[in-house]
C-alpha cells in the first residue's frame, strides 16, 4: 500500500519533479525543497520537514533581533557573521532570495562590496547598505515564511 501512495505522490509532481510547493517564483528553489521533504516518513503530516522549517522560522527571527541590535551598535564584524550564519540555515531550504540578501549583509559587513570582491573603507556606506538590505531581507523572508506555512496548512505564528 505504501508503494502506491508513493506513486501517486510522484504522479502529483510537476515536470520538473518539484512537489506540490506553491508557485513561488524565485524565492524558494524547488528542487532544494524538495530535497528536505524526501526526508519525511509520512506526507501528510510532514514532521521531519515541518520540524526544520520551523526551527528555521524562530532561527531566522532571533537572527533579526540579533542584526537590529548590532547595527544600532555599528558592529559590522557581528552583522557579516549573523548574515553567514542565516545565509547557510537559507541555503539549505533552497530560499534563495532570502540567502542571496543574507550573503549582501556577510560582504557589507566585511566591508567589502555586495559581489565580495572589492574592498568598502567607508564604515557608514556599509551600515547604510545592511540596512537597506536588511529591509529586503526581511520582506524576502515574510513572504517564504507566508508560503512555507501555507504549504503546511498554517495561518501564522
């Protein structure tokens, strides 16, 4: 029985092999999601991937409280780590858009440019572009955490 339900899982699937995710454009990659789903036992219920999505959730807005405060401070060594740190936790879940602002916030906070190759020396262009990225960030990261809870049947936090 459970070979059939696991072929009528894959039969929902689109060409492109993703799961039953929302559309959602370039902010999730599909393919990466799916990677973490392949790791539940039941798909109903979905409590290994549930489980680590929602750790990511409460990760990601203690990793924002943790910016905030450090760039009220202008500490741009603690932004670039806080931002590797989201950045990795992102990648994972295939958040794309929400990795890419968090590998900006790293670079800025190395006082380097948004590629990373070239050296900022202005400290207070670097603040400024944290914050404004941070900005994005945080509207990147709503509307995944919109999606992803809407994907698990919840309305919100």
């Amino acid at each position: 029985m459970a070979g059939a339900h696991r072929q009528e899982a894959v039969e929902d699937r689109s060409e492109d092999g993703s799961s039953a995710l929302p559309e959602c454009g370039d902010s999730i990659d599909a393919m990466t999601f799916e990677q973490i789903l392949e790791m539940d036992d039941d798909e109903e219920d979905r409590e290994f991937s549930r489980s680590i999505v929602y750790g990511y959730f409460e990760q990601a807005e203690g990793t924002f409280k943790k910016m905030e405060l450090s760039l009220a401070k202008g500490d741009l060594v603690q932004l670039s780590s806080l931002g590797h740190f989201l950045k990795g936790s992102s990648a994972t879940l295939g958040l794309t858009k929400v990795k890419d602002s968090c590998e900006k916030i790293q670079h800025f906070g190395a006082r380097k440019d948004e590629s990373g190759t070239n050296e900022e020396f202005d400290d207070n262009k670097s603040l400024r572009r944290i914050k404004e990225t941070l900005t994005v960030l945080k509207v990147d990261y709503a509307e995944v955490e919109t999606k992803l809870r809407a994907f698990y049947h919840d309305s919100g936090p």
